[in-house]
C-alpha cells in the first residue's frame, strides 16, 4: 500500500453526513473518527472528482482499522457510499452508456457456456459475436457493446501471484460489424480513457503492431499521442489470428503507466512493475488463406476489450485487480472465515485470500449458468477450482464452516457474498442462489472425507520423494501412478499435487501420470484459450440465400420457391432421383431442430407447370445453418429437383403431433419437478422426439418412486384439465420480469415466444406445441437415473407414444400370466416364490460341488511332494479340470487343513471357455519363511491372461486363457520349489 498521511479533523468532520450522525447517534461519532483518519495520501489521487476521494476513503476503511477497532468497523460499513462514478458496477455502467450514446446496441453477457463446440467455456467478449464476424448469420445491429462474463484456466497457477491474473474476469467490449472501423475506435478508446474515466494522457501508453502505419497515424496525427508514447511491436504481441486460417488483423493497445518518473528512455511495456494493458482494440480486416497469405475481408470489423478488473485498479489506486470493489468483499468474507487480517497478513497467507476470491467469483458464476462438479469437460474446471479453494481455505486455518461448526462447510458462506455482488454483472445468479449454495455444500463436504487421508498420504510420499532425491542425488520427484493415486482415490486435482510438490521443490512425472489417466478414463476435452474462426459453405450461403421465412405455427403446408440445393456440402442446380440432397426454400411449415424439438419430416412435392406432381423430395431432418436458413435433408424419391422450381411443402402431421404432445410434456416435466423436488432444480438439457422425451436436470440424488408417482400424477392431472396453452411475443425483459424460464442451450433475441399453460407453467420457447393439454392424453415415466454427477435424467412418453408404450407392457403382462398361469396381481409374489426356490436350488449345487471338489481332493492327497533337506515342506501342485471356482477353494481349504505344516498347495481349473481359476495356500511355517500367497499367484495368473491376490496365506486369481493353464501349473511348481529351496539354504 502507499504511504498514509492524517487529515486535519475539521476536514475530517465536512465530510460526514449530519444524517448518518443522527442516526447512529453521538455515543458513535467518536469511534467514526477514529475510523476514518487514516486515508491514503494525496499524491495517490493525481485526478478525478472529489467524490470520488470521498467514496473511495469510506470504501477502504475497513482495511486499515485495528483489531482493538475492529467492532466499530461492523457500524460503519452500513454507511455504504452512494453513487461512486469508480465503483466496479459504476465503471461498467459508465463503459455501457459511453458506447450507447455512440449508437451501439448494449447486449447482455453470454453464458459462460457457449453455444460452440471449439471452446469449452466463454474465454471472450467476441465470442457470442462470432458467427457475425464469420458472415455466418447477418449481422442485427451495425454496433454493439458488452460487459462479458469470461472464464480462463490455462494459467491458474498465477491467480492470487500477479496483479492482474483471473480464472473470472469481465471483458468490456465495443464492436463494429462492418461499420466503422480503426479511427473511430481509436478516437472513442482515447475519449473514454481520458475524458470520460479521467486517465491523464501522460499517464497512458500505446501499442501497434509494427506494420500497422494506419494505426501509428491515428494515434499520433488524430489523438496527439507522442511518438515516443507509440511503440511497434511484433507478430506474437500486436497481431490476432483465429487460427491457421481465417479471420485476422492488427491490435493497438492501451497501457497505463504507474511509474511516469522513470521517464520514456528503454520502456518495455510488458514490464508488469510500471506498465498495466487495459484496453485492447483488434482491427479484423485480414482473412489469412491456407498458403499463409493475407487478403482484404469483405466486411471490416472492430472487436475491444477492456478489463473491468484492471481499469478499477486503476482508478481505486489500489496495488492490484483483487483489491478492487469487485473482488476484495469476497477477501474479506473469507479473512473472517479464517480469522485474519488481509491488511497485516503476509504475502503467503493475502495469496491464499486472493485465490479464494477470484475462484469463488468462478464457481459461483459456472454453477449459475448450469456447470456441475464432474470429471470431465467443463465440471471438472468447476470441481479443480472448488477442491483448490477447499485446500486453500484449510490452509489458512478455516475448520468446518468457520463459525465453529466442524460438520459444516465454509464455501457456501463466501458463495453467498460472490452472490450479493453479482446482480448488476448477472441478475439471474440470485435466482439460482439456493442451488449455488447447495451444489458448493455438497461437493466441499464430500471433497473433506478424503482430504486429510490424501493429506497425509502425499505428505507421506513428497517425504519419500526429498529422501529418495537426497540418497540419490538427484532431483526429488513424485511418481506419476503416486499422483493419479491421490487423483482417483482421494479426489486430489493433479494441479494441486503438482503445486504442493513445487513448494517443496519436487517434480510430478506427468508422463506417467498422462498413461495412468488414459489407462482409467477418457481424457476430457481440454479448454482452448483461442477462439476459432473459419469462412467456410455458410458464409458463402449467407450472403447468396435468403432468411427463410418459417409457417409452421400456422400451417403444415405451404407453396415455396427452392432458393438452393447441396449435395455433399456443394451447391448445384439440378438433382436427379434416387440422389440425397439438402433443399433450401424461401419459406417452410418444416420445424427445424432447435431448442432440443428435432426437426419435423415430411415431403417435398414438385409440380410442373401444369401443377402436375413430377418429383417428390422425402425430408427426414430439418436444421438451420447461419441463423434462420432451413436446410430440408431427404432423399429424391421420384422425379428431379432444379433451383427455382416451386413446390409444396408438406409436413407429416402425425409426427408433428407427436412432438407438440412431448414438448409441452417437457415443460410440464419441468414444472412437475420443481413442485415435487424442489425450485433448485433446473433444466440442463432435453430431447423432444416423436417417440419420447428426455429431460436432464441439475440434482444431486435419485428421484425415489413416491416422488416419481407424485410427478405423474401431477402432470396427468394438469392434462386432465384441459387447459389452453397461450403463446405471446414480447421483449426478453419482459418476459423475464413475468418469471419466465428460458430453455437450456436456447439463444433468445429481443423479441421472445412465450409458452403459458396458466397457472402451471411459463417458459422461453420456440417450439411447437398442442393448443390444449387434452391433447397430450397421458403422461408416463419410462427411467430415471444419473448421466454425470449432479445430472439427472428423465426419459418418458406422452400421447400416442404413451398409448403404445401401456398397450406393449400391458401385451408383456399377459403373456407373462399366461406362462406362470397366474393372474396379474399374483404376478409379484408368484415371481418371488420362483427367485428363492432358484436362490435355494443354486445353494444346493453349490454345496454339492463343494462337496465333489473336497472328494477330489482328498484322492490327491497322496501326490503331495516334498521339498527341502532340514526343514521339509509338504507341497501340491494339481489341475482339478473343470471345478468352478468356489468349489476350488473349497478343495485347498480342505487339503491344507489335512497337511502337516509347513506345507502349500497350488490348484488350478478351467470351469468354462475363456475361463481359468487358480488358488493358492500356505500354512504358517511356509508364510513365516517369507512367502506369501497373494504374491506368489500373482505372476503364475498372468500367464494365463489374468490376475489376482490375496492375503498371505490364502489367494486367489483367474484368468482367461486355459490353453495356458498347464503351462502355468509348471511355472507354479518350479516357483515354489526354487524359492522353497532357496529359504532353506
């Protein structure tokens, strides 16, 4: 922190309200001033409104009081201060407004989820803007603006370390779609910079890429930035690629320098000590080729970013991103938590707050928008950051809740002030609250079982590793099947292993690690830290092919013009019969597949120009390509098909009948769910088809069959009241504020459909649905069961496909009366009946084989060898053919019991193809000579494709080649003799 001087008390005194004296009364005016008198030096506020001094000494008082005060600091922080035109909110706000007095549409953030299949979670403000940028789908607005929810984990290890690194961070971000282009986002950067957030000009610094002379002008000629204030910089720093190929251009960026008295001889900008980058404008005017050329895109665009976090550093002159007003409430949960002061502590312990707070902020914002802790993909972003919390926080002495409950979990308590703060960055995170909490109280409490287990096991083995590196002279190193031990039995992210073992000095072997991971799962999709972009087919039909107007809420059938034809991805004019092909009309009845509805079939019939049928198109799938194109894919049954030819479009009215009755059933679902099961859960994905429905949703334990009886009883009785579905177009805030439920995976424009069922359900949808809920006739759940952890799933049937699904269990029952000649309600217990005499019949062989076995075995009593001089140990060595394994044991059992110790024996059997048994026993004078069984079978089981163990004394194994089994038994017999032999001399 800087220096810290005292203001006098009569300045003192002018700044606090009479009202807020009134209201605490005299007996507090005292401690207030006390409180307030330690402010950060003048120098620390070159520019800026008074204001903005003023808020800024009341927000950090709470960090410079003494522990003696710290009672009197719970009284002032009531006094919240109002207006600060430097708050993180108020910055956002500011950026918004600035931009959308500049004609840009200001757009609400993206899910961290996002609808692209290259990236695992939103890394940038551009993102939801790509298929713009692509010429994919046509651009809305010519301008836009976004505070942007961003997520990036590729250098954790750095969070709580540097000034500026996040896991959770907001981008804001201007863009031009074909609009304006480098000097006006040049002109509005500096505008912003310095007029409207105050940045002195002398203060800043810019980068251009060193061949963009455009940029150098513009910032010198146009703004007046000094040359020696404009520096060139290379390829990796000032040049943004997609990829390989694709869209790309020059970046210009802003820099604000902490240090101006080291003057401007030898300036490095990535010198992190003086210089911060806060704003970063990309110029993509380029699309790179496959030969690595460059040519001139047909549509320049601006893409900028501006680090929330970064520029409220700067402007609450505080010393780095986490003691900002976006992140240091959440340090100062978790400092109470853990008993300590962030102000006094040393650099370790503010790490490990730091930390705290920004992987909080992440976990908070990913569970909000549907990430559940998992092993895989985007969940197990989500469960690393919550388990290195967890560490992090034990670490810092929180026990149990950190409020004296030992039981209880301390996440849920830092969770809820992530939550407090979030609500101008993402008001629907309050609304997920409950479930937020719960999922965090649940995966920190089952992460704790077994935490101080693998505590100790890897302090154990980073132990071993310092001596074995000590002995050896080497670098100490943990194994890697020591890491992936910790990872899969004790829940240990490798991350956090590899980050214990380097503070300690030790190495992880990755390598190794790596094939224990492979051998144990698939490996989940690692995050790409770049977004990829490519002009492909549907930029080209984007600009060719017309939006296609859709009917099918009003008609199944409908006149339209074929605007295009594809085969194999390539347009062409003309398709023959027989051929599959991708049809592209100017308007359709066809449902596309969206919103999880699967698209509609039906046919394409071509008429001459006598009206005459003369082609038939059979649609089987109907998808959208470059956001409201149709693409119909079928087969050409008869005739031939030309661009430009009208036909008639025709949707199988059946099957869309079918899928209304599931939709509806869905949303039916959903509500049923949240009335039996609890408002937390929430929708994670879904499935409307002609045959079934499937709904996966966020909850942490089975549905029971009383809750499943409830839920269908429910749904079957909302259809039974033959309500009227009502269906409106209104604004998306609109609709959120009359508490509708956006569908999962769905992207929503301005304008939204809404689904009512009144007083059931209401729900963000495009999809088709029944007009009544008569329609849906009944409703039944086919499974229930868990798809990931956190994730449910429901499958069930309603309509025509519930009536089939009860005539076919219905057909099952009578037949299965017939053959148990039973009626249906005798069914149970007859069945249950049948299962013991089974259960005892089986008891009944199986002693019956014991038995066998046992007689086998004592007629091979007398092939028992001797091995040794001096101590002599009695040993067998059989293959008893085809006993099973059970009945094998029980031969060795029998055998051992009736040989003098010492003595082994080593049976082996084939009960079946592709199968081998093997076991092995040693009385105690054969185990005291340093033999185990389990040990010893081990080796001799894979010779015949197998494995096993066992206890010293007793073990067994099995395997899967019994052309091997003699091989093996041969093995076994001169293994024993040699090591009977060997203990003996």
């Amino acid at each position: 922190m800087a220096n810290h001087a005292l203001l006098p008390t009569s300045s003192l005194v002018s700044r606090i309200k009479p009202t807020f004296l009134i209201s605490h009364g005299c007996r507090n005016y005292a401690s207030l001033i006390i409180k307030t008198l330690v402010l950060p030096h003048s120098s620390r506020f070159t520019q800026g409104h008074s204001s903005v001094r003023r808020a800024r000494a009341t927000r950090i008082l709470t960090r410079r009081v003494s522990a003696s005060a710290q009672s009197l600091t719970e009284e002032l922080v009531e006094e919240k201060p109002v207006d600060d035109p430097n708050s993180g909110n108020s910055i956002r706000r500011r950026f918004l407004e600035f931009f959308a007095a500049r004609d840009h549409k200001v757009l609400p953030s993206a899910s961290l989820v996002p609808d692209d299949p290259t990236v695992l979670l939103t890394i940038a403000g551009m993102l939801q803007f790509k298929p713009i940028f692509l010429g994919q789908v046509p651009r809305r607005v010519p301008r836009a603006t976004t505070a942007q929810k961003c997520i990036r984990t590729n250098d954790v290890e750095n969070v709580g370390r540097t000034a500026r690194h996040h896991t959770m961070f907001i981008m804001c971000g201007n863009f031009s779609f074909g609009d304006y282009f480098k000097k006006d986002a040049i002109a509005w950067a500096w505008e912003l910079s310095t007029k409207e957030f105050g940045l002195l000009a002398d203060r800043l610094w810019v980068s251009v890429y060193k061949d963009d002379d455009e940029a150098f002008a513009l910032w010198h000629d146009e703004v007046g930035v000094s040359v020696e204030r404009i520096k060139r910089m290379g390829e990796e720093d000032n040049f943004w690629s997609s990829g390989v190929t694709g869209p790309c251009g020059p970046c210009s960026e802003i820099y604000y320098d902490f240090h101006p008295e080291r003057g401007c001889l030898d300036v490095d900008l990535g010198d992190d000590t003086r210089f911060l980058e806060f704003y970063n404008l990309v110029f993509m005017q380029y699309n790179r080729t496959e030969d690595g050329s460059l040519e001139p895109l047909k549509q320049k665009n601006i893409d900028t970013g501006l680090g929330l976090e970064r520029l409220a550093c700067i402007l609450q002159k505080v010393p780095n991103n986490y003691e900002t007003d976006l992140i240091y409430p959440i340090i100062e949960k978790a400092s109470e938590l853990a008993n300590v002061s962030y102000s006094v502590a040393d650099e370790s312990t503010k790490t490990k707050l730091k930390i705290i707070g920004d992987h909080m902020r992440a976990v908070v914002y990913l569970i909000s928008d549907g990430v559940v802790p998992s092993n895989i993909g985007r969940g197990y972003v989500v469960r690393r950051l919550i388990r290195r919390t967890v560490r992090t926080g034990r670490l810092l002495g929180i026990k149990g809740d950190g409020k004296g409950n030992l039981e209880g979990a301390f996440l849920p308590i830092i969770a809820q002030k992530v939550i407090d703060l979030s609500y101008e960055i993402d008001p629907d995170v309050r609304g997920q609250a409950p479930r937020i909490l719960e999922e965090l109280r649940r995966e920190e409490l089952r992460f704790v079982q077994t935490l101080e287990r693998g505590e100790k096991l890897l302090d154990q083995k980073l132990k071993e590793a310092l001596s074995n590196g000590s002995t050896n002279g080497c670098t100490p190193c943990l194994s890697g099947k020591d890491a992936f031990l910790l990872y899969d039995t004790y829940g240990f992210p490798v991350e956090i292993t590899v980050e214990v073992a380097q503070e300690l000095g030790i190495q992880v072997d990755m390598n190794e690690f790596d094939v224990e991971m492979e051998n144990q799962r698939q490996q989940s999709q690692s995050a790409h830290n770049t977004v990829r972009l490519a002009v492909g087919n549907d930029a080209d039909l984007a600009e060719t092919i017309p939006e296609t107007e859709f009917l099918g809420y009003e008609t199944l059938s409908a006149r339209a013009k074929v605007e295009g034809l594809l085969v194999n991805g390539r347009p062409v004019e003309e398709i023959n019969e027989g051929n599959e092909v991708e049809v592209l009309l100017d308007r359709t009845p066809f449902y596309a597949e969206s919103g999880g509805q699967i698209g509609d079939h039906g046919f394409l019939y071509v008429s001459s120009a006598d009206s005459q049928p003369n082609g038939i198109v059979q649609v089987k799938d109907v998808q959208k390509i470059s956001g409201s194109i149709f693409v119909h894919k079928g087969i050409i049954t008869e005739g031939a098909l030309e661009v430009g030819q009208l036909v008639e479009a025709a949707v199988d009215p059946k099957l869309r009948q079918r899928a209304k009755v599931h939709h509806t059933a869905t949303h039916l679902l959903q509500s049923a769910l949240k009335k039996v099961v609890g408002q937390e859960t929430s929708q994670a994905g879904s499935l409307v088809a002609f045959d079934r429905l499937r709904f996966d949703f966020n909850f942490h334990r089975p549905i029971s069959d009383n809750e499943i009886l409830e839920i269908e009883g429910l749904i079957n009785e909302w259809i039974g009241d033959a309500t009227l579905l009502q269906t409106k177009v209104m604004a998306l805030d609109d609709a959120k504020r009359a508490g509708a439920i956006a569908m999962f995976g769905e992207k929503y424009g301005e304008q939204v459909r809404v689904v009512e069922v009144p007083g059931v359900s209401l729900e963000l949808c495009g999809g088709t649905h029944v007009s009544n809920t008569s329609e849906i006739r009944g409703f039944k759940i086919i499974s229930e069961q868990a798809v990931a952890s956190g994730i449910r799933r429901i499958e069930a049937v309603a309509g025509d496909a519930f009536i089939e699904y009860i005539l076919t269990r219905d057909n099952y029952m009578k037949n299965l009366c017939s053959t148990l000649k039973v009626k249906a309600e005798e069914v149970t217990p007859r069945v249950e009946a049948l299962l013991e005499e089974l259960r005892q019949t089986r008891n009944e062989v199986s002693a019956a084989r014991a038995k066998a076995a046992v007689y086998k075995a004592s007629a091979i009593l007398d092939k028992a060898f001797t091995v040794g001089n001096s101590k002599i140990v009695r040993v067998i060595v059989e293959s008893m053919d085809d006993t099973d394994a059970d009945s094998l044991k029980s031969a060795a059992e029998f055998l051992i019991d009736h040989m003098e110790d010492p003595a082994a024996v080593i049976l082996g059997s084939s009960p079946g193809a592709g199968k081998v048994s093997l076991v092995a026993a040693f009385t105690p004078g054969v185990v005291n000579l340093g033999i185990q069984a389990g040990k010893f079978i081990g080796p001799i089981a894979k010779l015949c494709g197998g494995g096993g163990g066992g206890r010293p004394n007793f073990a067994q194994a099995g395997g899967r080649k019994p052309e091997n089994l003699s091989a093996a038994l041969d093995k076994a017999r001169d293994e024993i003799i040699s090591v009977l032999s060997e203990k003996e001399s």
